[in-house]
C-alpha cells in the first residue's frame, strides 16, 4: 500500500501538469470484464451494464431505482393482465424495425438458454405468457396477481429476433453472440468487438430513437487492480474508472482535475455457508459439515467486527450491515438496521456448545477484484475467526474462476456481493435464500444451499400480495426468519464511487452499474 501512495503522489503531480484533451471516444476503467456478452446468460452486474449500453427493457430503473418507460412508453394492469404499448419509430441497430415479435422471442429465449450460472428465470418465474396482440402491443399474463412485474422485467432486455434466431432451441448461443454474431439491439451503442481478457469496444448508434451519447465510441478495458484503474486515471490513459482505491478517497476528491459520483448504498457484501454437503468440501477437520448447526453459523457472525471491516479495510466507504437490504428498502426490517456487534466470548461459547470447542480447519472462498477490497476482507474475517478458534485460510481467484467454482458448490463458504436493482426485499431474499430451484428461478445465487419452507412459503405469499403494507409485513417476517437463522450473514454495503477526468461528470447509481450513456462533459 506504501508503494501505491508514492506511486499516486507522483501520478497526481504528473496529472496537474499534463491533461490531455478530451476525445470522442470515451475510456472506462472497469473492475471485473463480463462472463459472456449473450444478455441472458448470467445475471450479474458486469455483464447487465454492459448490456444496457447495446440492449434496452420494456421498463428500465433510473438512478435512484425508480421504474421508467423505455421501449414501452405506457402499461396497463388488470388482475394477471399486463398490456404494454410499444414505442414508435424504434429500430434496431442494423435498422430493422422493433415489434412486439421481439419481445415474445426474448421472453421465450430465456428459460432455453443452457448452462447458466444465475438465470434470468429469476425474473420470469410469475409469467405465464407473453404474447403479441399487435406489432406494437404486448400482453404479458402472471400466474396470479404479482406486484413486482416491472421490476423484474427491468432486468430483461430485448433482442432482435431476426438477428438472435438461430439453429439452437435458443436461438443464437452464448458462444456466437460472444463473437458478435446477433448481438444487435436497440440501444445507444452497437458492438464493435471483444476480446476476453482485453478491451470490449461499443460504437455510437446512429439509429438510436433517444438522445444520441455524447461518445462515438466507448472502450472498456478491465483492470482488476484498483491501483492500475487509479494510476491509468491520473496517467489519462482512461477517462472514468469504477471503485477508486478507498485509502485515496480524500486525494481524489481534493484533486480539481477529477469530478467524483458517489451514490447511495445498494449492494450488500455478504457470507453464504455450504448447508447441505457433507462432509463440506472445505472442512478438513471434522466428517460433519458444522455450518448445518445455527450455533456455529452465529458463532462465525459474532465473531466479525463489522465496524472495523468498514473503518480499516474499506476506510469509511461502505457501512455495516445487519440486514440484506438497505433499511429505505421494501420490506428491510427496521430492527436489524444496526448491525450487530461482535462478541468473541459468546462465539467460543457457541462454537463450543455445538461441539466444536477446539474450531476446525476452514477455507474462505473470495473473488480477487470482483468487490471493493474483497480479498481484504476475507483475509480479515479469516484472521477474526481464528481468534474464535478456528484454522481459517482465503483462497482467492480471478472472479470468473471464483464464480465457476461457487457455482459448482465447492466452497465451504464464501464472501460474494448481491446488488439490489429493484427497492424491494423479495427479488433479494429470493435469489440469496429461497430454496434452489432452478426450473422456478428461485435461489439462483444460493450457493450455500440454504434452505427452509417456512421462508419459502412467505416469499411464494409476498410475490401474490397486491397490498403494499401487507406485502411489507411478510417481506419483514421473511427477512427476519433468514437473519434468525443466520442463513446468510451480511457483512457491510458498499459506497458506490466513479472517478472521472474533469468535466466530465456522472449521476451515480444506486444500482452500481457504469453506463456510458449517461456519462455527459459538464462544460
């Protein structure tokens, strides 16, 4: 860390003296690169951005997560009935015509995409049909009244079908839309190329009905290393990075060449614990698997010091969390808005009245540069557990080794992120805790398995609750019921922070994602 400072001393000072002029092409330094660039293949933050850029929803969420008009610019509701008229004059990047046949073929196309590592099922559970009335209007029917529609279908973008179809029940595959083949949407950028491990690059989209960016071309160049995204930032080698180093926060905001986003708190970094292997396959110290026992896994909670993750490893830029959710959230639970405090003592005590006097050998699952400092933090948590008495170690991976590996379940436990793009509390304790179902879309990203029909029950009640205060009420009860258990242990949220060379300047977002469309020059 020593190095890095001295290494941004002298990038700050090369920075007041040199500022190259602004391009048309737009440069972004991006934390992780996405796993595939087919847009519904894996929901995650990564690739969901990038797909905004090339692809647009029916409804889309704005900064601070509201629902909007996008390709369809009004909606009416009766009962299990929902009816979207489509906007006019919509083409697709390669000029073709937007109708409601798109819309049914990318509805279709999701529950046929194969091998994905969190499907878009998720959002699509509750529909019953899609269907096109007219070239310009669309029915979608739920299974039974579902209050949640347009924040689930926020998440889905539309694909050509002329351009999508293919010799596959899906259409096109992941792999060809990976080379570019179909990737054509109706977004502000078009596909250019990618190179996996390299840059991604996007060109303007003269055929765009809305406000045309500012950008004739955008490049995303990965760059896992925070310290590389802040040295190329300063170095004017990119002109907006994601994620900053926390430690050099107070530079950057103080430098009068750069401009700062800072948004509100959406994604909560949390801990799963394997709940159903057993032996778990990265216990070495007992044939059991501890972590099925709720005296061990609140035991593992009781012994983090939340605060001083946030105070020292992420140097004030997040908060601790006792919640999954943020509490301005939909069915946040108001007494778990401060997050619990450690206590070392009642950990051991814990730990030995479930058997486990002596701890046992555990390793820690983390990506390494998915998250802010998230090999930190599990080092951290690794060091606080062997203070309760347990043999902790990290292995860190290249976040898509780290996604494989959680994905085929063979962690022990793990510390991974969860952003929020909806307001509510149901889409979240859906994906992080109801019992995994993949053909339902429910527990898509519950790689520790956890499970229980109590909560399920609820979750299946809330997503048929028309009432807004009686919907909150379960949601409340279910988050609860999943925090009692300890079945998921939520670590702190994230600050989400942009950096970018003045003047340019950015709405942050709630939901985390970086859209180049948005990025506007303030002079």
């Amino acid at each position: 860390m020593k190095q890095f400072h001295l290494r941004s001393a002298l990038a700050l000072m090369a920075f007041a003296f040199a500022s190259p002029a602004m391009s048309d092409d737009l440069r972004i330094g991006i934390k992780s690169e996405p796993t595939s660039l087919d847009p519904l293949y894996h929901v995650i933050a990564t690739n969901a951005q990038v797909s905004f850029a090339q692809f647009e929803p029916l409804v889309m969420m704005d900064a601070t997560l509201n629902v909007t008009p996008k390709l369809a610019e009004s909606w009416t509701v009766d009962g299990t009935d929902w009816v979207f008229t489509l906007r006019d004059g919509v083409k697709f990047s390669d000029g073709s015509p937007f109708t409601a046949e798109d819309v049914v073929f990318t509805f279709n196309r999701i529950p046929l995409v194969p091998n994905t590592p969190t499907a878009y099922t998720l959002f699509t559970r509750q529909i019953e049909a899609v269907e096109a009335l007219d070239a310009k209007t669309v029915l979608i029917r739920t299974r039974t009244p579902y209050p949640l529609l347009l924040t689930d279908i926020a998440n889905i973008v539309i694909m050509s079908h002329a351009a999508a179809s293919g010799a596959a029940p899906e259409g096109r595959t992941t792999q060809e839309l990976n080379r570019g083949e179909g990737l054509v949407g109706t977004g502000p950028f078009r596909f250019v190329s990618w190179q996996s491990g390299a840059e991604l690059v996007l060109e303007r989209n003269d055929a765009y009905w809305g406000e045309k960016p500012e950008w004739d071309r955008v490049v995303y160049q990965p760059m896992i290393n925070p310290a590389a995204r802040a040295a190329a930032l300063l170095a004017g080698d990119i002109d907006m990075m994601e994620d900053p180093p926390t430690a050099d926060m107070p530079n950057f905001r103080a430098n009068s060449e750069l401009t700062m986003a800072e948004g509100p708190e959406s994604r909560v970094i949390y801990l799963a614990m394997d709940q159903q292997n057993v032996p778990s396959p990265n216990i070495t110290s007992t044939r059991e698997n501890p972590l099925m026992d709720v005296r061990v896994r609140e035991a593992l909670s009781l012994a983090i010091d939340r605060k001083v993750i946030v105070d020292r490893v992420m140097n004030g830029v997040a908060f601790p969390a006792g919640d999954l959710m943020p509490s301005n959230m939909f069915g946040a639970s108001p007494e778990r808005a401060t997050a619990p405090l450690a206590d070392l003592a009642r950990a051991k005590e814990l730990l030995a009245e479930a058997g486990y006097p002596d701890g046992f050998d555990i390793v820690l699952g983390t990506p390494n540069g998915r998250y802010v400092n998230d090999s930190r933090i599990a080092q951290t948590i690794a060091a606080m557990w062997a203070r309760a008495g347990l043999k902790a170690s990290v292995d860190a991976l290249a976040p898509p080794v780290f996604f494989k590996t959680r994905d085929a379940f063979e962690f022990s436990a793990y510390i991974a992120g969860w952003g929020n793009s909806t307001g509510e509390a149901l889409t979240t304790l859906r994906a992080l805790a109801g019992t995994r179902n993949k053909a339902a879309g429910v527990g898509s990203s519950n790689g520790g398995r956890y499970s229980n029909p109590e909560l399920d029950a609820l979750l299946d009640q809330a997503s048929e609750e028309m009432n807004e205060d009686a919907r909150r009420a379960i949601l409340e009860k279910a988050n609860n019921l999943v925090l009692s258990d300890f079945g998921i242990l939520p670590i702190h949220f994230e600050v989400p922070v942009w950096a970018l060379r003045a003047p340019l300047v950015y709405e942050a977002r709630a939901d985390q994602f970086t859209l180049p469309q948005y990025v506007r020059s303030a002079k």
